[in-house]
C-alpha cells in the first residue's frame, strides 16, 4: 500500500521505498505535492496550480519554472504518477493509497458516529488515531490562503477528536486525562465557551469546585479583556450550578 503523509515533514511510503521531504525539490516542491495529492479527484490547471505555489506574486517566469517543477516531481514519482492534458496537471494514484489527512478525517466521523451510539469504547481507538495525526503541523513552512485554509480545517478536525477522547475518558471514570484533554482543546480555541464549560463540567465531578471556579474567572476575563463581553448564559448557569 502506498502511504502518504501531508502532516509533519510531507513523505511516501511505497513498497518499503521511502521518499523523504528532503528529497522533495525545495518548499515548492512540497507545496506542490500536497495540493495535487489533496486535489486528486481532478484536473489542476497550471494557472491554479502557480498562485497556490506563488500566492499573490508570480514570478516572471513562473511557467518555466512550474514545468521545472513538475518535472523533478516526476523523477522522483515516476512519470506516470502526474499526468498532463489540455494544461492541467492530475495526480493518479493506487485506489488503495493510504493518506494520512483523509484517514483523519475519516477516523474523527468513525469516532462521533460510535459515540452517538453510545459505544464509547469503539469511540476510543479512531479519535486517538486522529488525534494523533492532526497534533502534526501541515507543511511547516508553507504560507498561503490554501495552506492556511487547510490548517484552520484540520484544526478544526483534531478539536473533534479532542472532544471525543473528553467524553471517553468522562465516560470511562478516568477524570485526570479528561481534564488534560480538555485543557489541551482549550490551548487551541481558548474563545469557545462550551470548553470552558465542559472543564468546570469535570473539575466539579471530581469534587474540586474551586479549581471548577477558576477556569469560570479564567473565561470570565479572556472575554473582557480580548472581546470586551462577558460569558454566556449558559456559561453563567454552570457557575451558578456550582
């Protein structure tokens, strides 16, 4: 099975043959690499593919360069890997290809979708798969609308599987890793009330309604001083429940 990796230091894995982000040709290169594994399903026209690459300021000779481009991704790929019509680039890959965004993505639905059905244990496995994954930065490096679109849409997918991991952990009487994983979705959308709520949630069913008020005055301030506002109510009927 081909394995790709677009998190951490982009690489693939193919027939115990390892392809190493060093050997991809520079931070295009890279760039280049992810947006056509991740746009796959299509034709990428080089006009496309070149403000991905050079967001915002192409260079003058921006075509001679994409072709460069290209074509060290296909020494190294093989040449039947990216194929080329009418202007546009496609990705052909193994219909078994293995990447490790989309097994995130896919795992985080698995995850839910066992949770809503009340099979925690099941829960477990996919949202630490998950988690595991997207904790990896998505091309370090990289700048751009897309990559910065993708980071905030994984982002997005690990806070999910945070969540999961919270209510396993809730459910499975293990209130220390439930604390820590809801402190560590915190970390990541320090604005999102409902954390907040469901961390004082656990500091009071684990008996410390002190610590449960600090992380209400923790909240209580971050939304004066960075928003000006004040918590909602539904934050403000936690408190009051303690």
């Amino acid at each position: 099975m081909l394995r790709i990796y677009l998190t951490g230091e982009p690489c693939l894995l193919a027939d115990g043959r390892l392809i190493a982000a060093e050997q991809l040709p520079r931070r295009q290169g890279r760039l280049a690499f992810a947006y056509l594994v991740s746009e796959r399903a299509r034709p990428v026209s080089r006009a496309e593919l070149a403000e991905v690459l050079w967001p915002g300021c192409l260079p003058a000779a921006y075509q001679a360069a994409l072709s460069a481009l290209v074509r060290k991704l296909r020494a190294l790929l093989g040449r039947e890997v990216i194929t080329s019509i009418h202007g546009c680039y496609r990705l052909e890959l193994p219909a078994d290809a293995w990447i490790d965004t989309e097994a995130a993505h896919a795992a985080v639905h698995e995850a839910e979708a066992a949770l809503r059905a009340d099979r925690q244990p099941a829960a477990y496995g996919p949202a630490r798969v998950a988690a595991a994954i997207l904790r990896r930065p998505f091309l370090p490096g990289a700048d751009g609308s897309w990559v910065e679109d993708r980071r905030e849409t994984l982002g997005q997918l690990l806070l999910r599987a945070l969540d999961v991991l919270v209510e396993v952990h809730a459910w499975n009487r293990e209130p220390a890793l439930a604390v820590r994983v809801a402190q560590q979705a915190l970390a990541l959308e320090p604005f999102r009330e409902s954390g907040y709520r469901r961390l004082m949630r656990l500091h009071q069913s684990a008996g410390d309604r002190a610590e449960a008020l600090r992380v209400y005055e923790r909240c209580r301030r971050l939304l004066a001083d960075e928003l000006g506002t004040t918590p909602a109510a539904e934050t403000e009927a936690v408190r009051a429940a303690l």
